[in-house]
C-alpha cells in the first residue's frame, strides 16, 4: 500500500518484499519480487546519489531483522534473507559505485554474522552479498577509512572462525567450513587484499588458520589427491581472471548449500576448497607478500600446537614454493631459515624445529627451482644455528636435521660456482672452528662442542656435494627417459638421494655443469687428519676418500671399469703426457695436495707430536666477563694453540716446526696417538688416491711409501709395544702396493706383495665405513691395538727396492709417464720426508703456468689502472694472439664514447706483484705516475712487454700466433677532400 509522503527510495525497498503475511511461506528460495527489484536498481544505478540511502535503510532493516530472528521470530528472518538478496543485486548492478554502498554493506555482514553465525542458511546468503562485494570493489577504501576496516576484518574473522569450527555432525561441520571458504576464496581473490599494503598482513593472519585446518586433519594421500585435481582444474573462470579483467566484465560467484537427505560433501571437498583458496592467495603475491604468508601460517601452527603433523607441513611448505610465482619463490624457504633462527637459543630443541628444519630441506630438495635465492645467506644462517645449538648443548637433538638441511642446498644448482661458493664458506668456518672451538656455557663441554661443530660442518660439505652429483645424474636420466620414451631411471624426491638410487654410472651421464670444489679450496681441511679427536678424523677420512673419487681434478688421469690404469692411444698422445708431467713435476693444485695430504698421513702413522689441546683451549662466555681478571687463564690455555689467530705464514711456519719433530722411525721411546682404527684409515685413504689419481699417487705416494717402510722396521730385540705399530704400518704398506700392482696392472708387484702380506702378522684393521653422504651420525670411537704381547710373531718384510724396480719396469706406468726406467727409478727412491712433502705443497716451481691463457699472464702488464678485478677474466681455452692484444691497446676506430678515454695520470701496477704468478722473478720495476703516453701503441711496445714476460718468440718458436696470419690490416686510405678547418 503507498503511503502519502513517502520517500519514493523507501517505496521502492518496500515494493521488493511479499506482504508480511506471506513472508515465511516465500521460502526456500527467499527471494525479492523480481520486477520490483529491477526498478530498484535502476532507479540507483541511473541515481548514484541516491545509493548511499538506499543502502541506509537496507542496513538498518538488516540490523532490525537480526535481533529480531535472534529471539526466533520466523518472518524476521524470511525478511533478513530477503533483504540480503536485495543487497547482492545492487551489488552487482550498481559495481560502478560499489565504493557508495561499502559502509553499509560491510557493516550489515558483520551484524549478521555476529548475531546468527549458527544459521548456516542465513550465512551463506550473506557469504553471497559478501563475495559480491570483494568481486567489484577496487579496494581502496580498506586501510583508509578506519570504520569500515574494522567491520571488514571483524567480517573475515567470523568467517575464519567458522572455518576452524569442530562439531561432531561431520556433515554440517563440512557444510559450514565449505561456506567459510567459499567467502575467504573469495576474499583472497579481491583487490581488498592486495592492494592494502598496510593491512595485508592482518588480513592474512586472519585468513590462514581457516585454510590451514582442514589441510592438517587428512592424510597425505588425499592432499596429493586434491593437488592433481588442481593441477588439472586450476580455478573457475570467474576467480581466474579477477584481477585481469575489469571490474565491470566481473562476475560473482554464487554459493548455495546442499540440499537436505542428499549426501553431504566429504572431508575431500573441503580440502580442494581450502587448497583453491592458498592456491590463489600464492599464485597473485609477490615476494614480501609470500614471506608474510609463510609467517601466517608459521604463527597459526604456534598456536594451534601442529607442528606434530610434520609430513602435513612439510608437504604444505613444497607446494607453496610450488604455487608461488617463478621469480618469488625463493621468499617460502627463506622465510623459513628466517623462523628457525628465531628460536636458535631456545634451551631445548622442540619439534617447532625439527619441523622447520624438514620443511625447509623438503623445499629444497622438490623439483620446483627457486631462482634468486641467496645460497651463501642461507647457508651463512644455518651453520650459526648450528653453531649456536651445539654452544647449548653438543648433542643436541636438532644437529642431524640442520645438516640434511645444509646438505640439500646442493640439489638444485643455479650458477656454475654455486658448490664451489657453499664448499668455500663451509671450509673456511670448519677450519676457524678447527682452530678456535665454539664458545659454550661451560668448559666442560668445550672440546666437545668443537668435536661436533667440526663433524656437522664435514656431513653438510659431503652431503652439499653428494646431493649437486646426485639431482644431476637424476635430470640426466629424466632427459633421456624422456628423449627414449622409457621409463624414468631416477627423479628427484623430497628426500636426498639414496644408495640404493641409480648412481651416475648406472645410467648416461653428461659432463658436469658446475664447477668443482678445487683442491686450493679443500687443502685448508688436511690438517683434520691429525686431529685430536678420532670421531673427527674418522668423519674426515670418510669425506676425504669420497672427495677423492668424485671431486679432485684428475687431468685425464682415469682408470677403467676394472680398476686398472690403461693408456688410451687416441687421446693420450705425447702432448697430453707432457701436460701432465710438467703438472706433477711443476707442481699444480692437485699435485700440490696430493704432497700435503701424504705429509699429514705420515705424520699421523708416525709421530705423536701433532696433537691439538683439549677442551681447555675453547673460550667460554665465561672468560669474557671479568676482563682482566681472566686473562691469565685464557693465555694459558692459548699457548698450546699457538696457530689461532696467526696469519697464514706464520701458521705455515708452526706446521712445518711440528713437521720437523716426525720421526724417520718408530721406538719405544716415541709414542704415537693414532688408533687401530686410524691405521685402517690411512689404507683406506691410500688406496683413493690410487685408485683416483694412478700416475699422481705413483709419482709422490711411492717415496712416501719407503719412508713409511723404513719407519716400521725394528730390531727383533726391540720392545714389544712397538711391533703392533710395525706390523699395522707394514700391512697399511702392503696392502697399497698391492693396490698399485693391481692399477697398473703389474703381475711382479701383486705378486711380491702377496708374498710380503702373507709373511707379515696381521692386524685387523678395520675399513672406512660407506656412510650416506648428508647424514650426521653419532660419533665413532676408535679401536685401540691389543694389549697381548706380540714379542714372538714374525717381524714384518718387505723387499721395496724390488717393488720399485717392478713398477718402473712397467711398460704400462713407463707408457703413461712418459720416462724411462732409469728416470722412474730416481724419482720413485728419492729421498722423501714430511717436511719436505710439505713445502712442496706450498711452493710453485718457476716455468710452470698452471693452464693460464696469454690474456690473464700480461692484462697486470699492459693494463694503465690499478686493475683489482683480474679474476674477472676468464680462463678461456681459445687461443689468444697478438693481434687480439693490438687491437685491445689500440681501440675500434669506431669508437666515440670519449669517457673511454683515460685522460689522468694512470697509477702504475708494476710494483704489485701478479696474484696468479707469484714467481718473485716476474715482479717488475716500481714506477713512478707518468703522463698519459700516446694512446696509440706500436707493434715494438707490445713486442717489448710479452720479451719482458717471457711469452714472445723464444729459441725460434713463437709461443703467440696472430689469429689470423694470412689477414693483412688494410691500409688507411687518406679522406677523399681536407676540411677547411681544423679538428
């Protein structure tokens, strides 16, 4: 009935309702009268001025409606129903101007939900105004007026609450967490979200408990269900292309319950709604907005206690870096490193960080790459946090997680030095450690903490390693199943490779596409090897010999699948020969370690003087509180570690004062420390570099091997203590040359070491052990020798001048080295001592150029500035010729850039001398700055520099070519007319 004086928007509301006495039989549907209804939005979408009191009205009905359905007034509620159809339709007609209708339409959602959450009939009609509203509107609003802020966040924590809800009706609780996730999908699809930076945050704290729950009640099998099906059917139409299409081509999406005696959605559905919802929330967020969802969901784990549901979060973490977008995943695992760290001096490890730490290895070990992650900055925070945990507490329960962690950086390689750079940074921290320990709270604890800091940081560096090989032979194998289509021979899996995966030998391996560790890198770690603690020797010699098999340079220095060392006629010609045996007699890096590692292994069979002290000598938090009041106890107990904080050459100078203490023999009046057990390791190690480096390990292992024969030998009236030394060092001897006999494939040598072998009384010397790389395992003891006499067994025996003589009358080891018996004889019964294995370590003889190209030997001489990055040129393999360097002096005549020009007086270089010839013979003349000479250069300047370095024409051979030799440098034609000026 109109009303005489009634405002013509409040007739226009009131026409869209059926007369009251037919509210409550409008139902199921519940729905406005649709004529009247379409008056009512055009009249707003054609009268913006009017929306704000039609929206009004509509929020004061709503707020009548829902205290008046509260007390269970039947037509209150049909009208409320009614009423919030009303509001999604001028939603949707008036998307325009939905900015005019926020106010009310927020504050009539929050008013509903607060009163009749319950109701899941009226929750989900007023879901459907909500999703209306986050489809069209831009956002803008939230974040700015702080009144509708709240109400919209008080709107999605009713919602979230409701998508956390517990009842025992398994049926409503799904119907109910389903509503909840269709308005939070919807949500987490709306411009209200991102383009609110300062509430972004809070929406999503809100947000994520509700999406989360449902994800953390199921099993594994039914997430990876729902995933596929994701995978398959990423999203509809409408949420897919939200932010890409405007707001006026939008379209809602509409929510509906299930119909009462059907069957009710299962707890599948539920997750591929909670999943769609975290899919679209990673899939549109950027990096910072990626890291704040890490930590969302971090926080409601917290509170929530789930961090028992490690493989739920663990798979969680693996499908956000996943779903993120390419050029932002790497904020997921950062982000967790950041978390765990947080909680570094907790003063129990928990399972908040045993599940972190598999979280974050399970990130890195997935298939997804994650491009522009910072390696060294992750690594950098985990070996504190394993630094930290060890100074609370050295078996901590946390340690074998943080390496598998450390371990699975190496499964993805994003640049050819990437291992090289986290092998580097692992090595330089082991050798501080080595050497000054770990602080604790407590000196008890000291040289235990350092123990295991050491065996931590040598699992995660063979496990770094292991895992690059690894990821490599399996993408191999995946390209080539694919290329064949067979079936897969290995992939990647969340865990780290396995022994019993496919090894690089057992499918077709392409060559390495990153760099390895070089030997400079791993010589620092050597000194491990007479450590004090047998647990870290033994964790060394295991990383030692899988570094040996797998990582050292070998300069073409390969033996067959059989293990014997064959010449290949084809590739090994009398250049390749001369390549390799000025290497060896010059000394490059791996020549260089093979004399260092053999120095320290005698020293260990040998000596006892290369000891390190105890825990006294690691620091306390302790010491450094009373200043002076400690100092006398923290010199004391730093004058048995002299090399702390020492620089390198006085370092050098310490080691090679311990080197000159090693005995030439044993006696009874010079114990050693080494272990049964060390004796296996030495053999162990041994047979590596043999096996690994056949002609390297003959040339400077076999005078190693005499010295350590002649050491064993004793008198029969020796004390008895000493022949178990003897014998175990014999054996270590026989057993190698037996290993040499067998390599090259020398009838005489196994023979004669057979001989020697069965003469000598064993000692059982146990084996190093096949650990998996990765894995940090407690620590091992050391099996001493017997304490039963051995006064009447047979001394060891061993002819070693016939083993020589049998080796370098090999026409195989002849073949391979390229030198004559009587050559090979000289150089196998040299004199050999640890210290002088050592300072042929650290020495470069002059002549030998170590594989530098031309360009890197003159750039510090023909360069005009003080060039600091000479390491940025690369070591390429083309041939460079003069030709190359005149046009480099000379410039294009093309060239117009005139800040090229180097117009100051240059500051000369002369007086450095070059980091990559220390030869003291190539350091040149000091100079004094000069003025800039004539830019151009004549071909008699260059020729002057390469004589000055030796590179130009020596004994008639030019050791330059130009690139080009039959191309002539055409003339320079004069211009065809002279300017009537001057330049």
């Amino acid at each position: 009935m109109h009303i005489p004086f009634t405002p013509n928007h409040l007739n226009l509301i009131s026409a869209c309702y059926p007369p009251s006495a037919a509210l409550v039989t409008a139902g199921p549907e519940y729905l406005p009268n649709s004529q009247e209804l379409s008056r009512l939005t055009y009249y707003a979408a054609n009268r913006p001025g009017k929306i704000n009191k039609l929206s009004s009205e509509l929020e004061k009905k709503v707020k009548v409606d829902c205290r008046k359905a509260q007390a269970g007034n039947a037509r209150a509620r049909a009208s409320l129903l009614i009423t919030l159809a009303i509001f999604k339709s001028l939603a949707a007609e008036c998307r325009r101007d939905i900015s005019l209708l926020t106010a009310s339409l927020i504050a009539s959602v929050k008013a509903t939900l607060s009163t009749l959450s319950a109701d899941l009939e009226v929750v989900a009609r007023v879901a459907n105004v909500f999703t209306a509203w986050t489809t069209y509107t831009d956002g803008h609003i939230i974040g700015v007026d702080r009144e509708v802020t709240e109400d919209y966040i008080s709107c999605l924590q009713h919602f979230s609450d409701m998508g956390k809800t517990m009842l025992e009706d398994d049926e409503v609780k799904n119907r109910t967490r389903l509503v909840s996730l269709a308005a939070i999908t919807a949500s987490m699809n709306s411009e209200a979200l991102f383009n609110s930076s300062t509430t972004f945050k809070q929406q999503v704290s809100t947000l994520m408990p509700a999406v989360l729950t449902p994800l953390l009640e199921v099993d594994i099998a039914t997430l990876s269900h729902e995933a596929s099906d994701i995978k398959e059917q990423p999203m509809s139409a409408a949420l897919n292309e939200f932010r890409t299409r405007p707001a006026m081509e939008r379209r809602a999406a509409s929510i509906h319950l299930h119909i009462d005696g059907d069957k009710g959605p299962s707890e599948g559905d539920v997750t591929n709604a909670a999943l769609r919802a975290l899919y679209s929330l990673l899939g549109h967020s950027n990096g910072n907005q990626a890291a704040v969802t890490v930590a969302a969901t971090i926080e409601h784990l917290d509170n929530a206690n789930a961090w028992d549901s490690t493989s739920n979060c663990c798979w969680c973490a693996e499908k956000a870096a996943e779903w993120t977008q390419y050029q932002y995943r790497y904020a997921i695992p950062t982000r967790l490193v950041e978390c765990l760290a947080e909680g570094q001096d907790a003063p129990h490890s928990t399972s908040r960080h045993s599940t972190l730490a598999a979280m974050i290895t399970t990130v890195f070990t997935s298939p997804t790459p994650l491009v522009n992650l910072s390696t060294s900055d992750i690594i950098s925070s985990l070996i504190t946090l394993i630094f930290r945990r060890i100074a609370i507490d050295p078996a901590d329960a946390l340690l074998p997680t943080l390496v598998e962690c450390i371990a699975s950086l190496g499964t993805h390689v994003y640049y050819a030095d990437q291992i090289q750079d986290l092998a580097g940074e692992l090595i330089s921290r082991l050798v501080l450690v080595e050497t000054n320990g770990v602080p604790t709270y407590g000196r008890a604890h000291g040289e235990k903490a350092r123990t295991e800091a050491v065996r931590c940081l040598l699992a995660g560096l063979l496990g770094i390693i292991h895992a690059a090989d690894m990821h490599e032979a399996a993408k191999d194998a995946e390209a080539e199943a694919e290329k064949d289509k067979e079936p897969q021979l290995a992939g990647t899996s969340p865990t780290l490779p396995s022994p019993t995966s496919p090894t690089p030998r057992d499918v077709h391996v392409r060559p390495s596409r990153r760099t390895k560790v070089p030997p400079e890198v791993w010589h620092d770690t050597l000194v491990l090897l007479c450590d004090s603690a047998y647990a870290v020797r033994a964790d060394y010699a295991v990383a030692l010999v899988s570094y040996l098999a797998k990582e050292v340079p070998r300069l073409d220095d390969h033996v067959d699948a059989d293990g014997v060392r064959r010449t290949r006629t084809l590739i090994e010609g009398p250049s390749q020969q001369a390549s390799k045996m000025a290497a060896m007699v010059y000394g490059d890096a791996t020549t260089r370690f093979l004399h260092a590692l053999h120095a320290y292994l005698y020293a260990l069979a040998t000596s006892s003087t290369w000891t390190f002290p105890s825990a006294s000598s690691t620091p306390s938090p302790e010491d450094f509180k009373d200043g002076a009041a400690n100092s006398d106890a923290r010199q004391s107990r730093d004058t048995s570690r002299r090399s702390i904080n020492l620089p390198r050459s006085r370092k050098t100078s310490v080691i090679m004062r311990v080197l000159e203490q090693v005995p030439s023999q044993i006696s009874p009046s010079v114990s050693t420390n080494a272990l049964r057990s060390d004796y296996g390791n030495i053999l162990g190690m041994l047979t590596a570099v043999h096996e690994s480096l056949p002609v390297r390990g003959l040339l400077i292992g076999v005078p190693m091997l005499l010295a350590l024969s002649n050491a064993a030998h004793v008198d029969e009236s020796a004390d008895a203590s000493v022949f178990p030394l003897a014998q175990a060092i014999e054996q270590v001897v026989a057993r190698t040359w037996l290993t040499i006999g067998k390599v090259w494939n020398c009838p005489e040598v196994i023979e004669i070491a057979e001989k020697a072998f069965s003469s000598i009384s064993t000692v059982d010397l146990p084996s190093i052990p096949d650990l998996h790389p990765g894995t940090f395992h407690p620590p091992r003891d050391g099996l001493p020798f017997a304490s039963e006499s051995t006064a009447n067994q047979t001394l060891p025996t061993l002819d070693t001048q016939a083993l020589v003589l049998a080796v370098s009358s090999s026409p195989n080891v002849q073949e391979a080295t390229g030198l004559d018996q009587q050559t090979l004889l000289q150089r196998l019964s040299a004199p050999w001592t640890a210290q002088s294995a050592y300072k042929e370590s650290l020495e470069t003889r002059a002549g030998y150029q170590d594989g530098l190209t031309p360009l890197v030997k003159v750039a510090p001489t023909l360069m005009h500035i003080d060039n600091k990055s000479l390491q940025s040129l690369a070591r390429s393999t083309r041939g460079v010729g003069v030709t190359d360097l005149r046009e480099a002096l000379q410039g294009r005549n093309g060239a117009s850039n005139t800040n090229l020009a180097n117009r100051a007086p240059s500051i000369s270089t002369l007086d450095h001398m070059s980091s990559v010839m220390p030869d003291p013979f190539h350091k040149l003349t000091p100079t004094k700055s000069r003025p800039q000479r004539s830019k151009l250069a004549g071909p008699g300047e260059v020729r002057d520099v390469l004589n000055k370095l030796g590179i130009g024409k020596q004994n008639g051979t030019p050791m330059l070519k130009p690139s080009f030799p039959t191309l002539q440098r055409p003339e320079q034609k004069p211009p065809a007319f002279t300017p009537p000026y001057k330049t």
